[in-house]
C-alpha cells in the first residue's frame, strides 16, 4: 500500500511537471506570435543585397528624350546600354500594415505586403553604350538631366526584376522561418497575397547531415 501511494505520488508530481512544462512552452510559443515589434523589426531587417547589371535595348517610343541622349551620332533605330548597380529589396512595414496569427489547425500565418525596392545606386563608371563607354554623356552640359533620366527609366525595371524579387522573399521567408520553426510552430509565409515555399533551412527544416550530402551530390 505504501508503495502504491508512492508510485501515486511520482505520477502526479511527473503529471503536474509535465503540465507545466507543456504549459510553458505553449506560453513561448504564444509570446512569439504576440511578439509585434519583434516580428515587424525582423522583417524590416531582413534585406536581399544585389550587385549586378541591367543591360537595356531602347527605342525611341521608349522615352523619347533618354534615346536623344544617348544615341549620339547613330543613325540605328535602338540605342543598348548597360550600367551596374547595387540595390536592396526588402519589405518595409514603417508604414504598412502585417497580420501575425495561429489559423484553426494552429499554424502561424504571417501576411506581409509586396516586397520592393528599398534602395538603388547607379554605377555610372561602368556605364556603357553601343558598346562604348558613356563617360562622355556624364561630362557633357546634359550630364544631371542624363543622369535623372537613367534613374527614371531604369528604377522601374530593376524593382520587378523576377529573380531579384524571388531571392527577396526567400530572404524574408527564411527570417520568419529561424524566429518560429524552432518552437515547433507550423507556419505559413505570404507576400503580396501569395503563399510562399518554405525552403530548406539546414538546422530548421532540414537535417544538417541532410544538407550536407545534397551539397555533396547535388
């Protein structure tokens, strides 16, 4: 008898452990989904940095006044250009709203708006026309009205060039991943209204062992 009340008393003492345990976790993981100003810092900081280069066939019908200024003496129908630039694409929630919520089967979705461009430089060293450097377009008396104009036309094609915005998102996705998937949360990243993939994070959720045989065998 005594021995039973013993065991009794281990069950409970292991039960009421183990409630509390659970109870904590589920306070963390609660606390995570709450957690606002750290969800919004996050995102705000998860930025995607590109060097590279746009290279641009124009035509007149393009913009007008951009072709005039580059096509010099060419007699051709289409001027091409190239220049470098370095640009970062975020999503910024200074001024956006984001839902951060447990769904019915207890999954975090994460609604955030479309990511963009946050920052872009022109390289103009490396500015190249017909094949020929265009140093000479940036000396000249039109050289700020020359330079405005590239900004004008390019800002726009940079911001929804299709694999910088896809690598963006996987930055961001990637983020929301490392803050939640350790806690054994479900989650569910959307971005302009569209469910992203989770991709595989070594040490989230992919073994790293994993991770390093694809690396080996691709």
């Amino acid at each position: 008898m005594k021995i039973l009340k013993i065991v009794l008393v281990v069950l409970i003492i292991l039960a009421v452990g183990a409630g509390s345990f659970f109870y904590g976790v589920n306070k963390v993981r609660d606390g995570l989904v709450a957690n606002y100003p750290t969800i919004k810092n996050l995102v705000n900081g998860a930025t995607t940095e590109f060097d590279s280069t746009v290279s641009i066939t124009l035509t007149k019908a393009d913009d007008e006044v951009l072709f005039n200024y580059l096509k010099g003496d060419s007699k051709s129908d289409t001027v091409q250009f190239s220049i470098p630039y370095y640009a970062r694409y975020a999503v910024d929630l200074s001024f956006r709203n984001f839902r951060v919520f447990k769904n019915d089967e207890g999954a975090v979705e994460v609604w955030l708006p479309a990511c963009m461009l946050r920052y872009c430089e022109l390289k103009f060293d490396g500015f190249v026309v017909n094949e020929k450097s265009g140093a000479s377009l940036l000396k000249n008396d039109n050289a700020s009205e020359v330079r405005k104009k590239l900004y004008e036309y390019l800002i726009p094609v940079i911001e929804k060039d299709k694999a910088s915005q896809k690598a963006a998102k996987q930055t961001i996705t990637k983020a929301l991943m490392f803050y939640f998937m350790p806690y054994k949360l479900d989650l569910k990243v959307y971005i302009d209204l569209v469910e992203q993939a989770l991709p595989k994070v070594p040490g989230v959720n992919q073994s790293v062992d994993d991770a390093i045989k694809e690396a080996i065998n691709p």
